[in-house]
C-alpha cells in the first residue's frame, strides 16, 4: 500500500503507460498535491473576479438528436453570475435572465488557460503535468471546463492526440467507445470543427430507427470523480455529461506521432467542407461552422493550410523509408494492426491459470493495472463486486478498484467486428435516414459525409503525401 504521501507511479513510469495503454483508464492518487485540486468554481470566480466568460446554454430534453453547439445559445456573464444562477438566485436583469434554471444547462467549455489568465500566468504552475512524465507542461497547455448539472459534449473523437483529465468538482460521467467502432457511430463533420469528429447520435438516448449499427458499438462508461485522472486513447470517441449541480475538470491533450498525417487529414477535410457548404450558402456559415471556429475558412487560405500540413509532415519525416513505414499503411493494414492487437490481448487474458506460458505472465506481471490504475471496461459486461470499488453497468455506475476484476469483451464478437466495421461503412449510408430506399435527394451533407469519412480522408492523404514523395 502506498502512502498518501508517495505517488504510486513515478513521471517515467506514468508517460509509459500513456503512450502505450490502449484502453482508457483512471489514475488514482496522482494530484493529491496539485494546487489545482482546489480549484473550485468558487474559487476561480474569485480568481477570475468580474471576468467575463462564454457560457454555452443546452436545454435539458430527451430529445434523440445530439445538441451541437451550432444549435445552442450563447451567454456572456462572470462566474459569479453563472453561480447565482446555478444556486437559482439570479436577479430578473442578470445574464442569464432568458434561461430559466429547470430547463437549461450552462457550460464554459474549451476555456484555453492562456486566455483565461493572461494576465495571471503564475497560476499555470498550479496544474502539474510533469508528474505524468510531461516536463514543463502544466496549465499553459491545459483547458479549462466549468458546467452545471446536465452539461455536456455532444459525442465526438479528436483526431489529434491524447486525453488527460482531471476532474476538481463534482462529477461526470463519461460515455467512451473505441476507434474501431467510428462506423457505428455515424461519423459526420458537420457541425465542423477542426479536428472534432461528431456522432449524429445521442448516445444517451439513440433513435435506433434511424442508426440501427449503433447497436453493435461497445459502450465503456465511467463516473469521473474528484481527485481521479482519466486516460483517453487517440481517438476514443466520448460524451461527457456533468453529474452534479457544478463541475470542474481540467485537460491536456498530449501530442502524438500520428499527429503529422492527422493535420494533412484535417486540412483534406477542412477544404472540402469549406468548399461545398460555402458553395451551398454562401452567407450563413454559422449553420455548419462551429462557433469555436475563428479563423478565415476561404479557399486561398485553406491551401495554404493543407500546404502546411504536408510541408509539416515532410519536415518531421522527410521522403525517407521512414514515409513509407509511418505514413503510407493502408487503412485496411492500419484496421488489421489495431484488432490483432486487441484480439492478441484478449486471448492472454482468457487464458487459464493452469495453462499460463511463461510469457504469459510475464504479459500479466508487467500490467500497470491495480489499485491506482483502473482500466475502464466495457458497459455491457457485468464485473464481480469489489471492496472499495463503484461500478458502471448500462447506466449504473462503476470504477472497479480491484485491478483483478475487469470485464472481457467476449472473443466471438471480436473476431467478427471487422467485417462488421468494413459493412457498417456502406451500411450506414442505407440507413441514415427512415425509408432511405425511398428517398432519392441527395444533399451536400450526404456527399460530406462519404467525401470526408475518416477512413476515407486517411487514404486520400496517404495518396498525398505519396505523390509527393516521388
């Protein structure tokens, strides 16, 4: 047993296990020291005191369509005035005065810490992301989340990077599914957003109708709380919905390899979507583009910007063999790579004890799982009870302190889920919408979301950067 005082992972040994852990997991006892751990909304009301701050305001329904934030109000207000609120003891002339608090939420999210304390950047020391192997990343290269209850993201994967979250205040729950279920998920980039992909469902209550493969995504689900860090793998898709009345969590996404082709990835994307909704309607980009999205979105400068990205990615690897290796895999070879993966892991685990190989465990000796580690496990799946752990099951919640009681996604299933995935690709278009068969109008956002699936836009940049390779 550690002592409180000892942090059970050194830097070294914590960057490890994020670079190559492939599942989320939750982090115990890693910040217990941080100044940050105090950071309360009340506390930063005082710290940010009069500081205007965009609130996104949600309405609490149980409508099965997602809550982009292109379809969402937007408040200018102190967080003095979001509490107030949020403690139902606004004043008729505040800024949330249109927003009666029993059926909306709000939610300051994607607060970059290098606007928010621009002019108190001694406080960036208090986030301390080199205990996680990470020198000298601390709150300059974080974001801030402030929400009240019902908050939340719409479902959705980054394409750059991974995830580290820190949960200050209150609780959310986080909604988690892996990569090689995008298909399921009905991936779209509209609204867009440079390097989010969203989901066009409501993950928390599907129209089943009309996304019938969202059936075989394999839900992981996980209660966030105070004081825990929670691990998110390159490109897991998430919904994180605040569980209490306030929540604060603080996050860094962390750079990756991967990240050079991603960025040629996202400017493919960026100039076709730019492209044909600009083409389409010309003066109302505010239906399609994210409010998050500042920047001039004309063709002239999206080339540029794709002419970045590739001059980027030739930079960091040059025209070596070092393209062909990292850059050039095809999306079928990319998909066989991560489900052998997976499928090889799944057979050490399902191995008997009375038929352990000695590399088996030396496999089992070598996981970082356990007390301090907890891997986040399918929701489907109905792990045994463990002392001191809450557990998440189809809605009910769960974050297994036992580092020997983890569910097991079942081998059949996984061995079918590429054909599966490969399917669901064509699948989805069929029925994306109610009586598709019937419907012959094909619209902009259709085209969209074939011309800049993910699978797709990775070949197309893969052809790219190939033909400049030469």
């Amino acid at each position: 047993m550690y002592s409180k005082h000892v942090k059970p992972f050194t830097p070294e040994k914590a960057k490890e296990i994020i670079m190559c852990l492939q599942q989320p997991a939750v982090f115990y006892n890693m910040v217990f020291d941080w100044p940050a751990q105090h950071w309360t909304a009340k506390h930063l009301s005082e710290v940010l005191h009069g500081k205007q701050i965009r609130f996104r305001m949600g309405t609490k329904s149980s409508d099965t369509a997602p809550q982009f934030e292109t379809t969402c109000n937007y408040v200018e207000a102190t967080l003095e005035e979001f509490l107030s609120w949020n403690c139902h003891q606004s004043s008729i002339s505040g800024a949330f005065r249109d927003y009666d608090h029993s059926k909306f939420w709000a939610y300051a999210d994607y607060k970059y810490f290098v606007s928010l304390f621009e002019d108190k950047t001694d406080i960036f020391q208090d986030v301390i992301w080199s205990d996680f192997g990470f020198p000298g990343r601390n709150g300059q290269e974080s974001t801030l989340w402030i929400g009240s209850l019902g908050a939340h993201t719409p479902c959705h994967l980054d394409t750059y990077g991974c995830n580290l979250v820190f949960q200050v205040q209150g609780r959310k729950r986080w909604h988690l599914f892996p990569p090689e279920d995008t298909p399921f998920l009905y991936p779209t980039r509209i609204p867009y957003e440079e390097s989010s992909v969203f989901s066009k469902i409501n993950v928390v209550n599907p129209d089943l109708k009309r996304f019938p493969q969202f059936r075989k995504a394999r839900r992981h689900m996980v209660t966030l709380s105070p004081g825990q860090v929670l691990f998110v793998p390159r490109h897991w898709w998430h919904y994180v919905e605040s569980i209490d009345p306030v929540t604060v969590s603080i996050n860094s996404w962390i750079e990756l390899e991967e990240d050079h082709q991603a960025r040629v990835e996202e400017a493919i994307t960026r100039m076709l979507v730019c492209a044909l909704k600009t083409a389409e309607n010309p003066h109302n980009t505010r239906a399609w583009l994210n409010p998050t999205e500042l920047e001039e979105t004309s063709h002239e400068v999206n080339c540029h910007y794709l002419n970045g990205a590739i001059s980027a990615f030739f930079n960091h690897y040059g025209t070596s063999e070092v393209v062909e290796t990292q850059a050039l895999r095809t999306n079928r070879e990319y998909t066989i790579k991560e489900e052998l993966n997976v499928h090889n892991h799944m057979e050490v685990e399902q191995i008997g004890s009375h038929n352990l190989s000695s590399e088996t465990v030396k496999q089992e000796a070598a996981s970082p799982f356990g007390l301090d580690l907890v891997p986040v496990i399918p929701s489907s799946q109905e792990p045994s009870s463990a002392r001191g752990g809450i557990f998440e099951n189809d809605g009910e919640e769960f974050v297994s302190k036992n580092g020997k009681s983890f569910g097991k996604l079942p081998n059949t299933k996984r061995q079918r889920m590429m054909s599966e995935s490969e399917n669901a690709v064509v699948e989805q278009v069929a029925s994306d919408r109610t009586g598709a068969l019937s419907q012959t109008f094909v619209s902009t956002d259709d085209l969209l979301d074939c011309l800049v699936n993910p699978q797709v836009t990775r070949i197309v940049a893969q052809l790219l950067i190939q033909g400049k390779s030469v």
